[in-house]
C-alpha cells in the first residue's frame, strides 16, 4: 500500500510537471502573438506617420498610401436659427480641408447674398439666407452657393442651434477672446447678450449670445455701436466672429480628452445636424484632421456690395462682385502652387529693392489698447522695420491686437507685420475704397 502511495504520488508530480510545461508553451505563444500584434501595429503607425495620427489610421485599416489617394473635401456648412418661427441659415460657410497639405478655408457668404436675377425687384425671400426655409431642404441654398462660386460642392452639413450649444457645453467650453463688449436685448425674441471684451471660457449659452450679436442696444440719440469698420461692422464683423469661434471650437473638440466624449458628441451631431456626408466617408480623413493646426485656416468673405435700398425695392441685399469673387475662389481653392509662385516672386522682388522694402504698403495704425504709449511703440517698430504708417489714431478697445489685410497684401507679408509686432490676429476684410493696404488695432495684448 504504502509503495502503491508513493507511485501514485511520483505520478501526480509528473502529471503536474507536465501541465505547467503546456502552460508555459502557450503563455510564450501567447506572449510572441501579443509582441508580434504589438510589433505590426507600431510598424503600421510608423508608416502611416507615426504619433496619434498614424495610431487612428492604422485602427480604420489605413496604409501609406491611403492618405496620398485622398482629395480635397468641400462641405458647405449651414447654421440654422431654430429660436423663431422661421428656420433662416444665418450661418453660411464653404469650408474645404486637404489632408495631403493640412490646409483648410473657410470662406463666408453674407447671409443677405442676393440670388435673384433682377435686384431692381428684389424680395426678401430671394436672399441666400431664406432658401432652406422656403425648402425645408439645404438643396437649394447648396446649388445657390454653387452658382455664386462656381464650386462643385456635394456635400453640406446643416446644424442647429441647440447642436452648438450643447457641443461647447459638452466639451467644458470654449476659451475664447471675445473681440469687444457685446450688450443687447430683444424682448421679442426673448433674447439678452450681456459678454464683456476679453479672453474667457463660453459655455454653450454665452457662445449663442456671441454669434447673434450684430449691435447693441440703442443710444440715447438712437445709435447702435457695431464691431468698428477696421474688424468688419454688422454683418461682417458677426462673420468674422463665427469664423474664429468655429475654429476655436474645432481646435478644441480635437484634443485628446475628448476621445472620452466621443459617443456623447456623436449623439449631439445625430440629434442636431443634418447632412449628406456618409460616415465611410468622413472616417478617411478623420486620422489626419488631429495633426491640423486651425492657424492654418484660411478665412475670407464673399466679396460685394450692399446697394441703398432706394434702388433694390426697399429690401436691404448683398449683391455679390463676380469678377473678384473668381479671382477669390480661384486663389482659395485652386491655385496652392500659383499663389506659392506668386509669393515666392512677391518676397524676392522686396528682398531685391532693398531701397523701398516694405515701404509701398501703406499701413493705418489704431489704438484699441487705451494706452498711448503702445500706439508710439508699435508705429516706431513698424517704421523701423520698413512700413510705411500714413495714418493713425484711436478706437474702440479691444482685448487681442487685430492686423487686416485691406487690399492684396500676400499672406507671408501679414505673418512678418505679425512678427514685427509680435502679438495679432490676422485676417481679410477687402474694400476697394480702403485708402490703406494694412489697417491694424492695437489690443490691450501689445506689450511695450
């Protein structure tokens, strides 16, 4: 009994030696399987650009060449006023990103932009901004911009106002620089601004209230403070606005502790927006939209003018410019190695005349900072660098030092006024009438 004991003892040993063999071989299976999994994926990343970039698209089953087989995608983006009884597209934007140059525009359509073919006889329903409630259908307004620009845009993305306030409010809201106080009431529409200038955080609330202001509240004598001429007054200053706050947004929505939100905004996008976009679509450029930097968007206005109602049927329109506005698109969207041809020619003809420099672009300076003696430092930098400072003088204060292109000035030239000043925010506000190539409002941000 007792030997019988003892072999069934040895034998359990060896069964066990056994067991933990197998086990062994299939942990290291296991383990080689992982390290091989792990391996391809960083070797995939890498080839598909490395960082979180290349980590997303190797998740959507993308390789090297994926990216380069991507084209430029144009979306005509519609924000629609649901707080009335009529559902107006106050928001009007083409926007277009290309992957390949991580370049993106945003160009802004007045909402006012006529698109009836006699504007002598012109109706209120014939404005860009009354198709989709005509229609019920981003269709038209769609084909409308298309004509207007000459595009061929598929795709549109419409979203509601409660869209964006619970987006701004999903991810911890928006830091923002609200470019000058902003105080309005309409009891009609319930509605009440109260912002104050300044860099601040927006909550889904206030950034509503930012993207309606147009005016203020009347003055004793009935006047209505605007966003000064030197931003963009009324309308295009509320474009400018939304412009810069969308790219805000979007910079914002794209950083990394979202991803932990990305089902809560995916609900709001599905409740709030309307589109055509197919998400097999989207989910190509989706890897490569997180290394964008939104400094890199491009924003422009629709040019044109607004004709004294006297001659437009009382209706107060905007009718737009062709032939700028086809130089415009052409320069926007079509022409990324031209314009580099045409900036490369423009900084070696001013590298070459070294005797004018930049002497030839005539620059309006304006003090928005409160403080006199930012206005003299900042016109002896830009003297001493080159420019040519015809006029100066005071405006409304502003919190963020504002630089804008007039007339033609080249991209690289508003990066280098930029550098000289060492603070701004650049965009363009073209008027033939401008006396100045360069208007630029000193903020509270310059420093002496």
């Amino acid at each position: 009994m007792k030997n019988e004991h003892i072999d069934k003892s040895k034998k359990n040993k060896k069964n066990k030696r056994k067991k933990r063999k197998v086990f062994k071989r299939i942990f290291l299976m296991i383990l080689l399987l992982i390290v091989l999994a792990v391996g391809w994926f960083v070797h995939k990343t890498i080839k598909n650009g490395g960082g979180l970039s290349g980590m997303l698209a190797t998740v959507v089953g993308h390789d090297e060449n994926t990216k380069k087989n991507l084209k430029e995608i144009k979306v005509l983006l519609l924000g629609v006023s649901t707080d009335i009884d009529s559902e107006l597209t106050d928001t009007i934007m083409v926007a277009s990103y290309n992957p390949n140059t991580q370049k993106a525009n945003l160009l802004s359509i007045p909402r006012d932009t006529y698109t009836g073919k006699n504007k002598n006889r012109a109706l209120a329903s014939e404005k860009i901004n009354c198709l989709y409630n005509i229609s019920k259908s981003p269709e038209k307004t769609l084909k409308a911009v298309n004509e207007i620009t000459g595009l061929d845009i598929k795709y549109y993305v419409l979203v509601r106002t409660e869209a964006l306030i619970k987006l701004v409010d999903a991810i911890g809201g928006v830091n923002f620089n609200v470019p000058i106080d902003m105080k309005y009431d309409d009891k009609t529409q319930n509605l009440h601004i109260n912002l104050k200038a300044g860099e601040q955080i927006l909550n889904g609330d206030k950034a509503e209230q930012l993207l309606r202001w147009r005016h203020g509240n009347p003055d004793k004598n009935g006047v209505m403070t605007t966003y000064p001429s030197e931003y963009g007054d009324n309308d295009f200053g509320r474009m400018r606005t939304q412009r810069d706050f969308i790219s805000a947004t979007v910079k914002q929505t794209l950083r990394l502790g979202n991803i932990f939100k990305i089902g809560e905004i995916l609900e709001i996008a599905h409740q709030n927006v309307e589109t055509n976009l197919e998400l097999s679509y989207i989910k190509d450029y989706l890897p490569y939209v997180v290394d964008f930097n939104t400094e890199d968007i491009k924003t422009e206005v629709l040019p044109g003018t607004t004709p004294d109602i006297d001659t437009t049927n009382g209706i107060s329109i905007f009718v737009v410019n062709e032939k700028e506005t086809k130089s415009l698109i052409q320069s926007m969207f079509y022409s990324d190695e031209n314009i580099k041809s045409d900036l490369n020619n423009t900084i070696n003809s001013v590298n070459n005349n070294s005797d004018s420099n930049f002497s030839n672009i005539k620059v309006e300076l304006l003090n928005g900072s409160g403080n006199k003696n930012k206005l003299q430092k900042a016109k002896e930098l830009l003297e001493s660098a080159g420019y040519n400072v015809t006029k100066t003088g005071n405006t409304n204060a502003i919190t963020k030092t504002i630089i804008t292109n007039k007339k033609d000035i080249t991209d690289e030239m508003l990066k280098e006024i930029k550098q000289v000043l060492g603070t701004g925010s650049i965009s363009t506000v073209k008027s033939s009438t401008s006396l100045v190539d360069v208007s630029i409002v000193i903020g509270k941000d310059f420093d002496v």
